[in-house]
C-alpha cells in the first residue's frame, strides 16, 4: 500500500487532566473500518494509519495547551507511515473534544502536503462543519453522516476532474470561498452489504492492552448491529447524524460476524455500540434467542445508555443467558421537569424496576446522569444527585455524573447559539470553545445561580464516590475484587479504572517526558525529502 493515494487516519486522541473521570479505553474504530470496507469492495488501495491503536500507552504533551496529554503516535511517526504522494487525507473527526489537537495536526500536515485533499468524516464534522469550513483552511470536504457510500463517490468523481456539487451528504468550498452544503442523502436501508474491514488495523494491540468501551480484561470487538435511534433527546448529537431511524441487521448476519471474530481473532467478548438496542423488541428478543442457541461461547456488552422500556425480568433473564454481561441505561435526570425538557421519555418507576432486575439475574449494570444542563435549576440538579444514590442502593454497579457539555449540531446546542448564551461568531470565541470542548470545562451555560455558585463538578464527583462506596456495602465481595482487578490490570467500574490510572500515572508522566525530550531533539519535519511530500 505503499503507492495509495487513499490514506484512512485515526488521529491521536486528547486526553484532558480536568476529566479525571472521563476514562477513553481505545477500541478500534468502527467507523474507520467500515470506510475501509466500503474502498476495499470497489478496488480503491488505501493505507490505513491507526494513531491510537499503534501506541496506545504513548502519552505526550501539546505544546499549545498544558492540560492536555495527547495520546498515540507522534506527528513524525505518522507522516513516516503516510505513503509517498498521498492525494485523499480520509480523517476520522469523531470527537469534539479532540478536535484543538486535531486542527493544529491538520495545519501542519498541509505544510507537508499543500495538495493533498482533506476528507473530514464523523460526528464532529457531521456537526461543526459550518465552523470548520469557515475558520479553518485545511480541510477541503467535510462528509457528514453514513460515509459508506458518499466517500467512494466523492473520491471517483475528484478522480475524473468532475465537479463534486451532485453529491449528497458532502460540505465544502468552492472556488469563490463560499460554502457549498448538498442535500443530505437518505439513510442506508440496507446494511447487509456493508462490512468492516480490520486487515490493516495494529489489532493485536488492542487485544493485548485488553481494551474495550467498559475495561473487561477481554479480549473485545467491536460491532453494531443496528444504526440509529427513534429518540430525540435534545443534548445527543444522534438526530443530526443519523436521524430518527433505527436500521436492524438481521441477528442471522450479527452472530456469523461475531463467530467470525472468535474464530478468525481469538476474540472472546463483543462490545455492542449501537445507539438503542433495544428499541426493537421483537429483533432484539429474536436476537438473544439466536445467540442462545448459536451458543458461541463468548460474552457480549452493549455499551452505550440503551433504552429500559423493553427491559423486564423476564427479558432480562434471555438477555443474560445469550452471554450479555454488562448494560449501559442512562436516566440522565432525577427530574422529571429536566427530562421532560431534554425530549428523554423516560419512566423512572420503570427504571429502577429496571436496575433492580438487572442485579437480580447478574448482568452489571452503569446508570448515565448529567447535570448543569442548559436552564437547570439546583433543585433539579439535587433531584437527580438523589436518583443517582437511590439507584446505587437498589443494584447500579456504576453510577457517572457528567457535567454537560454543548457539543455541536445537538438541539440544546443549537437554542444556546439562537439565544445567544453561547456564541461562536468570531475567530476568539471559536477558539475559546474548542478550547472548553477538549478541557470539558463547561457547567451551565446559562449564566444563573447553576454556574457561579454550585460547584457541580466537585459534587459530581462526590456524589459518584458515595454511589461506589455503597455498591461495596451492598456487595462485599467488591471490595478484594476491588484491589484483584486493579493489581491484575482488569479494572471494571469508573473508581476502579481511576483508581488503576492514578497508579499508572507517575509512570505515564515519566515517559511522557522521555517522549517530549526525545523528540524535541529529532530533526524538524519540513527537511524530510522532497518525494516523500506532495510538491505545492
């Protein structure tokens, strides 16, 4: 793959020491493997460059923002693995909160190679698109929602010198410096000809630092067996990107994908992203009852804050029988005037039935919160701190607090710029919010009693700590389990990770520092020789 033009790029991640909590594992990216899949059908060669997977445990310093630590592959040793005369820069945008060390990754790529065109995909550039083109002058498409099929379109038509203005789901632009936005193309019905492909991702690192979404001390994929959700919560970013269908693979397809992981990799845990698993009961149902009988002798996970509507006793026990051992549920409010606000549709009494029965058939349960939401008063932020103890009483192993953050192309964001209480209208405040983004430094951005006078994140924590210390009460056993998990490298639970962090963060520090001095005596970029560069 040396001679591509294609280069597929998972840039380093950022990691912010103000979010002690907010714990990224590293789990290949899916995303990524599906472009890499859909270029791989239609005989496109590409070299695809995981930053993150390479060096997972690289940690280094960004010399623009001292908070930050930037996890991965160094800029030098990416660009040493970019083939000769790369012409398409496919980067996976994925995460808002890395995006200030991704727009200073991206200037200095384009001093290297002036030429080469910039292919912005994922959710930060389904969502910021209109900041990026505007502020930014290095990327030249962003391509926004399912990229499957509009990135190969894209590619081939630049490659016949044709205008790229027919096609749908694509941002940039033009000649005259005016952005271009084409029609947003329907979803993808059918996704049983869609497939990833892993051939060129380092997995093998992954599977030996063990990661996944929740740290099991397994040997994990990823997979989606749906795309999509119905809800319209109004802080979730999942409206703008895939609308508000849910598109099923059928469960035949899912479990051949996952034998073929246990087979082909090893693997023997599955790590389920999809939005809402659960919201089709009948497939989600038929699904457990074939993973039952399929019998392959692995467990599974759905990771993120799925839906309890469906969720009864009786459910759950064909839930835990198929191998899940781990679900996501998230509340996000003790309020019912806060949910009723953020669109969630949401019964608590459910809920806790929920989180109950969870505990009684043993699947490991994490509830979901967030407080400092946009017009929050302190009594619904009490109200929800209250829901997060009651659940740690009742049977939640892992209860989160998040502080809200206003990420792009979500409803709440979009009233807070139309109100004016957040702006980005200038080059300072688009900075500044980027800035806040990667520092997860924003709490209320309403300027009320909320954001002056309640320190939400101390209280989250706080609040978080005293849920965990409950669970041990409750489950005894946790606690040598506690100190097991942690001296093996196996953490679980959010305390337990941090816990295992905190232990290994001396040692991180210290290479850290061995990186930034080593590569700070390395020769610059620029003097690499002129045909390992696209000439300006």
């Amino acid at each position: 793959m040396e001679n591509a033009k294609i280069v597929l790029l998972n840039p380093p991640g950022s990691v912010s020491k103000n979010a002690k909590l907010v714990v990224h594992h590293g789990i290949p990216h899916l995303g990524l493997a599906y472009i890499a899949g859909a270029l791989k059908k239609h005989g496109m060669p590409f070299k695809l460059i995981d930053a993150i997977g390479e060096d997972t445990n690289a940690f280094r310093s960004f010399n623009k923002n001292k908070i930050l630590m930037i996890r991965g592959l160094s800029f030098k040793q990416i660009v040493e693995r970019f083939p000769k005369n790369p012409r398409y820069l496919c980067i996976a945008a994925s995460y808002a909160t890395d995006w200030l060390y991704l727009a200073d990754f991206l200037k200095k790529i384009k001093v290297l190679y002036p030429d080469s065109i910039v292919i912005l995909g994922g959710e930060h550039a389904t969502s910021y698109w209109d900041k990026i083109l505007k502020y930014e002058d290095t990327v030249n498409f962003c391509v926004t929602g399912e990229a499957d099929e509009i990135i190969i379109k894209l590619i081939d038509t630049l490659e016949k010198g044709q205008s790229p203005r027919a096609i749908e789901g694509i941002i940039f632009k033009d000649g005259s410096g005016e952005i271009v936005k084409n029609q947003k193309p329907a979803r993808i019905k059918d996704l049983s000809d869609l497939k990833p492909d892993w051939e060129q991702f380092p997995l093998e690192n992954y599977f030996r630092n063990k990661t996944a979404v929740r740290s099991y001390g397994k040997t994990t994929m990823p997979m989606i067996a749906s795309r999509g959700c119905p809800y319209q919560c109004t802080f979730c970013n999942s409206p703008n990107k895939w609308g508000t269908t849910q598109v099923v693979r059928s469960p035949e397809e899912v479990i051949e994908e996952m034998r073929m992981y246990r087979d082909k990799y090893k693997i023997d845990h599955i790590c389920l992203v999809d939005l809402a698993s659960t919201v089709n009961g009948k497939w989600f149902l038929d699904l457990c009852q074939q993973l039952i009988d399929a019998n392959l002798g692995i467990t599974w996970e759905m990771s993120s804050g799925t839906r309890s509507e469906l969720l009864s006793y009786e459910n759950l026990v064909i839930t835990k029988r198929s191998g899940n051992i781990h679900l996501s549920l998230s509340p996000e409010s003790g309020s019912e005037e806060t949910l009723k606000k953020i669109k969630k549709g949401v019964d608590l009494k459910h809920f806790a039935q929920v989180v109950k029965d969870c505990s009684r058939v043993g699947i490991r349960v994490k509830t979901n919160f967030i407080t400092g939401l946009e017009g929050q008063s302190i009594k619904e932020i009490n109200l929800t701190y209250l829901l997060a103890l009651k659940y740690a009483f009742i049977g939640s192993d892992d209860v989160v607090i998040y502080s809200y953050v206003p990420y792009p192309g979500t409803e709440m964001h979009n009233q807070l710029l139309k109100t004016g209480q957040l702006s980005i209208n200038t080059r300072e405040e688009y900075e500044s919010y980027n800035l806040q983004l990667s520092e997860y430094s924003f709490v209320a951005p309403k300027k009320s009693d909320v954001r002056h006078d309640y320190p939400i994140h101390v209280l989250n924590l706080a609040v978080m700590l005293t849920c965990y210390c409950i669970g041990l009460i409750r489950k005894p056993i946790r606690i040598p389990e506690l100190f097991w998990k942690v001296a093996v490298g196996k953490p679980i639970g959010v305390f337990e990770i941090a816990l295992y962090s905190m232990i290994r963060y001396p040692y991180r520090i210290l290479k850290m520092r061995r990186l930034d001095k080593l590569e700070s005596m390395e020769e610059p970029l620029v003097t690499l020789p002129r045909d390992q560069r696209v000439a300006s």
